[in-house]
C-alpha cells in the first residue's frame, strides 16, 4: 500500500508534457491541475462507482493523454472532462473517517488570515499493539490506544490566547483578523506527515497536491516539537515555500538554510546546558552518574559535550543509555534499559532529549518501590507528565533545568476563565474536560453534566496542567506573534499591495513572507526582545527547580537556584541546598553518587589501572604531606616553619631548637668545658710555680706552657658552640676551634721533635747540638700554626660560615645552625689538624724507648693514640647525625680530644711534683736512672748512663 501512495503522489506531482499540434502551451498541464476540477465537480450527478474503478479508470486517462495528439485544445478539453465525470466524488467528500476526533482533532478559529498549528496533543501507547498491526490497518481506520497528553493543552490555549490578544491589538494587524488551524502531531513514524497533508488538503482525506477549500487564507505553520517532526514536517511545506514556525528544542542541523530554507527556530540555544549539568554535578560530588539519552543526533551531540565537560571536572559516567526514538522498539526497550538504569550504582541519572522522544520513560513500568535514584532532567522533557496510573513518586526529588521566561501578563486570567460551557463548540476542550476532570455520569458514561460547574484548570495537578506558562508555550506565544509582525510589515508596504491586487488579492503567498521574518525582531507582551535571525539567538537560561510530591499527592516544582551562562563568574550558577527536597521520603539530607567513597583529609587518592578516574583507593599521604580536604589527588607540603600532625591532616608550627645554655645538655657541656678549663690553668699554675724543678725544666717548659695555655683555650672554644647560632660565634667557632688545637697539637710535635733531637745530640761528635734550641720548638710551633692561620683565612674570605635554619632534619622543628660555607675548607682544616696529630703520634711512637728519667714520649705516644681515635671515630658520626646532636657530637669530641692531651701528658708530671716531690730533685733523678740503666743493662748501650748525665 505504501508503494501505491508513493507512486500516485508522483503521479500528481509529474507536470504533463502535452503537444497541441505541435505547440507545447505556455503553462505547464499537471496532474494537480485536473484534481482541482474534481472539487468544482463535486455538486453534479455523477454515476456512482468503486474508488477501485476510478483509480483504473484515471491511469487510462493518464497513459491516453500522454499518447493522444489531436489537431484542436476544444477536443482534447472534451474528452478530459467526459472521463472526469466517470471518477468517484469521494476525493472532497467531507465523510468522516473513525476515530476523527482522535486521529487529527481540529480546534479552529476563524480570520482573515489563518496559522496552521500542530502540537502533540494525543500519544499513541506503543505496547497497545503488534508490530503487525501497523501495515494492516488504514491510518483513517486504525483506531488505537488514543492517550490524551493532558499538560500540552496548555500549547494549545497559548495560541487561542496570542490570537486573540493580536486580534484586540489597536496597532497591530488594524482590520485584519487573524485566524488559527489546529492539528495533532503524532511522535509515529507512519504517521508524521498525515496532519500535515490534512491541513495541506483541507478536507478529510489526504489527497496530495490540492486544496478543498473554498479560498487559501493559510500564511505559515507552526509545529515540530521535536527536530524529527521539524525535519519531516519541512519535506512537506518546503514543496510550498510554506514558513514554518519551529518551537522544539534548537538544533543545529536546522540551522542549516540549504537543507530548510523555509524553517525558523524560535528556541534559544541549549549550548550552554551541558555546562550547567556539570556544575550541578560538582556542586554535590555526583561523580559518578549515568547518561539517558534520545538515539539520534540531538542526543549524540548532547552525549559528546557532556561527557568532555565531565572528564575536565573529574566526573565519571557509569553508564550511557540511548532511548530508541521509534515507538515500535518501545516494548523489547523496555525489557532491557529500564533494569539497566534501575540496577547501576549511579545514583544520580541525568537525562536529555523531549518528551515526544522520551516517550518509553514516561509510559515504562518503573518499580513502584522507591529506587533511590536521583533524577537530573534538562529543560525539554516533562518530568510531571505521565499517564494517570503512573506513581508520583517515581521520579520525586529531581531536579529538572527549565526555560527562564518572563511572566507574560494576563495569560493565568485567561486560563481560569476557561471552561467548556462557555465555549460548547470546542469539542477538544469539551473532551480535554472529560479527561482531566474524569466526568462520568451515573452509568459510567463520560458527560460535562456530572462535573463541578465551578471547575477550573487551576484545580488539577500538575501532572495535568500547569497554570503557569511553560517554555514551549512561551516559545509558541513568540511565533504567533512572529507571524502577525512579518504580516503586519507587508501590508505595511502599501505600494506593493497595491500592485498585487490584481492578480492574487489581498492575500499574501506563504512563500513571500520569508523577507520579512528572517531578519524580523521585536519585542513580545512580556519585555523580552525576540530575534527570528538564529545568529542572534542568545543561549538560554535555566530555572532549576525540584520535583516534589508529597505523601498526599500534592506535587510541587519548586525553584532552587538558577544556571545564567552570560553571567559574571560567581553569580552565573546559584543553587540553595536548604530549599531542596530529595527523594519522596521528603529527606534533607543531600545523596551521594560516586564509585568510590570520598577520601578523607590525611589521605589521597590512588587510581586503580583500567579504571575510571571516579573509582580509586584511598592512601595515606607520604611523610611530611598532608591533604586538607576530601578527594585530593595530590598531598601537599607544609610551609618551611610547620610540620604536619600524625593524622597529616593538619600544619602545626615547627619548635625552634638548638643547643641552648639553659636546656639540661648545654648547661652540662658548659659546666664540663669550664671545669676542664679551670683545671688546666691550675695545672700551668703548678708548673709555673714549680718551674725550677728538675721534671718541669727537662720537659721543655716553654712548650708546656703554650701547650697548657693552648688546651684551655680548647676547652672554651667549645663554649662557641652552644647557644643561638649568630653570624660572630659561626664565624668563631669553627675557626677558633682549627687554630687553638693547631697550637696544641703543634706544640706536642715540638716536645716530640725536641725530645728526638737531644737524646741524638748527647752522642760524641754528633752535630745536631745546634738544634737543640728553644727557637728551634718555638719554630715549629708558629710554622704549623701559621700553616692552619693561612688556611682559615681562606675559608673566611672565600665562603665564611653563617647562621642558617634546617626545617627538615628533624619532624616538627626547625634547627638553627651554623652553615659551614664551605664543606672543603672545613675539612681541609680538620685534615690539616689530624696530619700534625699523625706527625706528632709517629715520632712519638718512635722515641717510646728513651730513658724515663726525661722523656715523655710514652706519655705523648698515648695520648695522641686518644687524640686520633677521638677524631676518626669523630668523622662518620658527625656525618650520620643532624641539627643539634652534629653540635654535640663535635662538643663531645673536642672536650674528649682536649681532655685526654691534658690527662696523658700532664697527669703523671703533676702526681710527681705534688704527691712524689723526692722524685722531682737531682738525685731522685740519677737514682732512677742508675735503676733504670741496671735493669736495662741488657738492652741500652755500655755508655748509656754517661750520655744521660752528660745530656742533663
């Protein structure tokens, strides 16, 4: 049957190529041409035959008058119209098939010019029937589950209301009364172009390419509230030139004039909406949410922005589900998305596309339990519109983004003086009563009399009707009044009006009405500035509202922020959590959608391999970092002068430390270096009061003296190093330190060397009598000195030491310290130190064997054996340690160091002077000699002893 139409729209569509003798007319003969003579025909007595018969007898007439020439137009006119009179009058018959008033409704108001409109006033419920049924049955004949889609009344009374607001206009349109056509647009793919080609006919049958109608007064259409209607709808009217008026949803591919040069959007752009979601989505933490969307390329285009604002928000989606827009997959979709969408961890489910398109949602068996889903809906479908034996609750608690329009006034006043008993010719209003209000007599039949004669549409829910303007409503009002401005300018131009009225009268053509509203602009009732221009359509703005119902049925949309794209940054996006109810529990307790739960302060998150950036593992930050907030990705670090808490959580301020003189080890070390010191000085005041004595003179007391005055000098330059570091004791300590110790340690090479060379000066005839001088100690003493002098003068001039702070040594403090400048002057003072050690340590160790009676070499051996070991031991330990205990260590080791030179060398001396003084006299001393030489008899030479007191 499909094929039959197609071809006998072709077939009068196909303009006749007829040759008079030859001459081809100068106006084209077509099929259309001769149906137009079937409607003046209409009134004759004509021989009644089957549409069978005259569907044959008119492909004779096509195929003989594309054959037959004949000499005059008067035979050929002959023939034509005898064989018009055997077709059948049914073409124009005004028989009314079944179900008209459902299958094509038509609210009419008559004008001088009229607006052909199609709104989506009745659905048709897809699992009524089977997929057989739609190629068995006739379109006029099908009388199916006709479903009133109560809330699009509203469509309807907008244009009754714009109309009649035009027509009481002073100025607009003057003496011109404007009229309204109203069909029903099916969401059906068999049944898209049926109100389009009824209107286009003007009768009850759909016969392509002529009009019934007495006179055309039709100037443009309004329809197409989804882009499918627009597109399929446009085919049609584009053959004409007709405008036509779109009130969907925008979309781009209908902005394109080479496609639908005759087709105008009147909806702002949604460019701005996926934006608007996500905020909405990272304003709550929902990152882990589920898409809903129509399968065409609305839906793909929605799909692809959406998901690229969530992957920069670090929003995740769980699940992606495209609703198939043919309502012959509705049942088997059925089966298999709606447990997909109801079974998902996603709470929150964002979904776009119209209510047309979404027909499935709408009508689908949701569970009747609460699903706990959170329902995030955009601006073009009806989440209150539903059938009456759907619950309310199902989709309670979402939040849907709605056109923010201006209040046009007058319009609630026109709708609570509507009722059918003020218009009993309004047979959609009478049977939109029956419906909403449920009128029903005593025997169940549906009658106006048993409803309340005081009913008013503001009396039904929501879910019905709407007492205030929706944004297709308002968008409808707009391309009324779109309509009546274009007129109004061409009428303006009285000149060409004048000119025309010859040959078409004062009714404009559809077509030449396009110069006037593409570039068309004005200002509607409401305030608000309309442009037909689609480059000039501004982004929409968006009302958020949430869906209530409550547990008496009441359901609420009640606004809780708003989404202004063109808005400063701060003020473009307001949402008021206090206001918002979530669920049908009625809770305040905002949900939560995410993979996994929300890493707490102190951790971070770690992202598993081959999963979504939502779903991670939770770890604790490293050391020295904390996270301050919930689902970090990253741990931080704490300001140089704080350190975190165990939790990592928080910075706390670090302690200030270092060795200070009043803590329990400062004073300690203090209390040490002073008691060493004045115990040092005591023993230089023993030897400078014994300095005649035999022990004190044999020793070289010069050298003693300097070394005693050098080793308290060590024990105070320890007192450097504890307190607050400061830019004088850095510069002193270290340096002071290298110095002092270079006398010491120089001073007990010179004894050593002193020692060596007098015992070898004693021998017959040896020359190194001229060394045993003190200029010759006092020499090297300042040589080796002066060495270690040059060495940190250096340093200091090159990269001195400086006070510094350490943050990171120790947790939660800060060290103050000396910084050294320069790791190799440091260190090649401390080598320099340790070579005169080593020197003085293996001359020493050389000349252990000289008789007791004046040597002191043992005594110097062992204490430079304590001096070295202190010292290596010194180096990897200083290394390993930080802050503070560095500063001990290094007190530790010069103290030690200090301590043990003096105990070893200077402890015997004074045991003898104080506790042995008949020791320390000249004879004390030979008899310890010739003791000494007797039992040494074996090793020392015959003429030891002389050489001995010879030396003395």
């Amino acid at each position: 049957m499909a094929a039959e139409s197609s071809s006998l729209g072709e077939a009068f569509l196909t303009p006749l190529n007829i040759k008079l003798d030859g001459v081809t007319p100068q106006f084209p003969v077509s099929r259309a041409h001769f149906a137009i003579l079937i409607c003046e025909l209409e009134a004759l007595e004509k021989p009644k035959i089957s549409p069978q018969e005259g569907l044959g007898l008119w492909m004779v007439l096509m195929e003989m008058l594309l054959l037959i020439q004949r000499d005059t137009f008067w035979v050929l006119s002959s023939l034509v119209l005898t064989l018009l009179l055997q077709l059948p009058a049914s073409v124009c018959r005004s028989e009314k098939p079944l179900c008209f008033s459902k299958i094509s409704p038509s609210l009419s108001r008559d004008g001088d010019l009229v607006i052909g409109s199609f709104l989506p006033l009745y659905s048709v419920r897809a699992s009524s029937f089977t997929k057989a049924e739609v190629f068995t049955s006739l379109p006029n004949k099908d009388c199916r589950s006709y479903q009133w889609l109560h809330k699009n009344y509203q469509q309807a009374l907008t244009i009754k209301f714009a109309v009649e607001e035009i027509n009481r206009h002073p100025f607009l349109l003057p003496n011109i009364s404007l009229g309204f056509q109203l069909y029903n647009a099916y969401h059906s793919d068999e049944r898209t172009l049926e109100s389009s080609l009824r209107w286009l006919t003007g009768g009850n049958q759909l016969v392509p390419n002529f009009s019934c109608r007495g006179q055309h007064k039709s100037v443009a259409a309004i329809g197409g509230a989804t882009s499918a209607l627009s597109i399929q709808m446009g085919t049609l009217l584009e053959l004409y030139k007709i405008p036509q008026l779109s009130f969907g949803p925008f979309d781009p591919i209908l902005s394109d004039k080479d496609q639908f040069p005759s087709l105008y959007q009147m909806a702002a752009r949604d460019s701005s909406l996926p934006q608007g979601i996500v905020r909405l989505l990272v304003h709550f933490k929902w990152t882990w949410v589920g898409l809903v969307t129509t399968d065409d390329l609305r839906g793909e285009e929605f799909l692809w922005k959406v998901t690229e604002e969530m992957a920069k928000h670090d929003v995740c989606a769980a699940f992606t589900e495209k609703v198939p827009v043919s309502e012959r997959s509705h049942e088997e979709s059925e089966l298999y998305f709606i447990p997909r969408i109801v079974g998902s961890s996603a709470r929150a489910v964002v979904i776009h596309g119209d209510t047309d398109s979404l027909m499935v949602l709408r009508y689908s068996n949701v569970p009747l339990v609460p699903t706990s889903k959170l329902w995030i809906t955009t601006s073009h479908w009806d989440i209150t519109m539903r059938p009456y034996y759907a619950e309310t609750y199902a989709f309670s608690g979402a939040l849907t983004f709605t056109y923010m329009t201006s209040e046009v006034a007058g319009f609630k006043s026109f709708l609570r003086m509507v009722n059918p008993n003020e218009d009993p010719e309004d047979i959609i209003l009478k049977d939109f009563w029956l419906s909403a209000f449920w009128c029903q007599n005593e025997y169940g039949k549906q009658e106006i009399d048993p409803c309340a004669p005081n009913a008013t549409l503001e009396a039904l829910p929501i879910s019905l009707f709407d007492m205030t303007m929706s944004g297709l409503s308002y968008t409808i009002y707009n391309a009324v009044y779109a309509v009546a401005w274009a007129l109004h300018s061409r009428f303006l131009m009285k000149s060409e009006i004048a000119c025309e009225e010859g040959e078409e009268g004062w009714v404009p053509h559809p077509w030449k009405l396009h110069s006037y509203l593409k570039d068309l602009q004005f200002n509607n009732s409401a305030g608000d500035q309309v442009f037909m221009d689609e480059k000039s359509v501004s982004d929409a703005q968006y009302d958020i509202k949430n869906y209530i119902s409550l547990n008496n049925g009441t359901e609420l949309l009640v606004k809780v922020g708003e989404f202004i794209p063109k808005a400063p940054s701060g003020r473009d996006f307001t949402i008021h959590e206090e206001a918002i109810t979530w669920a049908w529990l009625g809770s305040k307790r905002t949900p939560r959608s995410v993979c996994s739960e929300s890493c707490h302060p102190g951790y971070r998150k770690t992202v598993e391999e081959e999963q979504p950036v939502c779903c991670f593992t939770c770890s604790q930050c490293p050391e020295g970092e904390i996270s301050t907030e919930t689902d970090v990705d990253h741990c931080g670090k704490c300001p140089e002068d704080e350190h975190p808490n165990k939790d990592r959580d928080h910075c706390f301020p670090k302690t200030v430390t270092f060795l200070d003189i009043a803590e329990p080890l400062g004073i300690t070390l203090a209390l040490i270096a002073v008691s060493f010191s004045l115990l040092t000085i005591l023993i230089l005041w023993v030897f400078v009061k014994f300095q005649d004595t035999p022990i004190v003179k044999a020793n070289n007391r010069t050298l003693s003296y300097i070394l005693l005055i050098s080793l308290t000098f060590c024990f105070l330059c320890s007192l450097l190093f504890i307190g607050r570091p400061t830019a004088a004791t850095c510069l002193l300590r270290q340096t002071t330190f290298g110095v002092v110790f270079t006398v010491a340690v120089s001073s007990i090479l010179a004894k050593t060397i002193m020692v060596v060379l007098a015992f070898r000066a004693t021998r017959p005839g040896s020359r190194g009598r001229m060394w045993v001088q003190s200029r010759v100690s006092n020499s090297v003493v300042l040589i080796s000195s002066g060495i270690q002098v040059i060495l940190c003068g250096i340093w200091l001039g090159i990269s001195p030491p400086f006070p510094d702070i350490d943050p990171h040594s120790e947790r939660g403090h800060i060290i103050i310290q000396c910084n050294e400048g320069s790791d190799v002057a440091f260190y090649c003072v401390l080598g320099y130190m340790g070579f005169l050690a080593l020197g003085s340590f293996t001359v020493a160790f050389l000349a252990r064997s000289l008789p007791d009676a004046f040597n002191e070499a043992k005594f110097i051996t062992f204490s430079m054996l304590v001096f070295c070991s202190v010292w290596v031991s010194f180096l990897p330990t200083y290394q390993s340690t930080k802050g503070k205990a560095m500063v001990v260590v290094e007190i530790f080791s010069i103290l030690a160091s200090t301590a043990g030179l003096l105990g070893c060398i200077f402890t015997p001396k004074c045991y003898v002077i104080l506790l042995r003084p008949e020791r320390n006299t000249q004879e004390g001393i030979k008899k310890k000699v010739h003791c000494k030489g007797r039992s040494d008899s074996r090793t020392l030479p015959h003429n030891s002893y002389q050489r001995h007191k010879k030396f003395q």
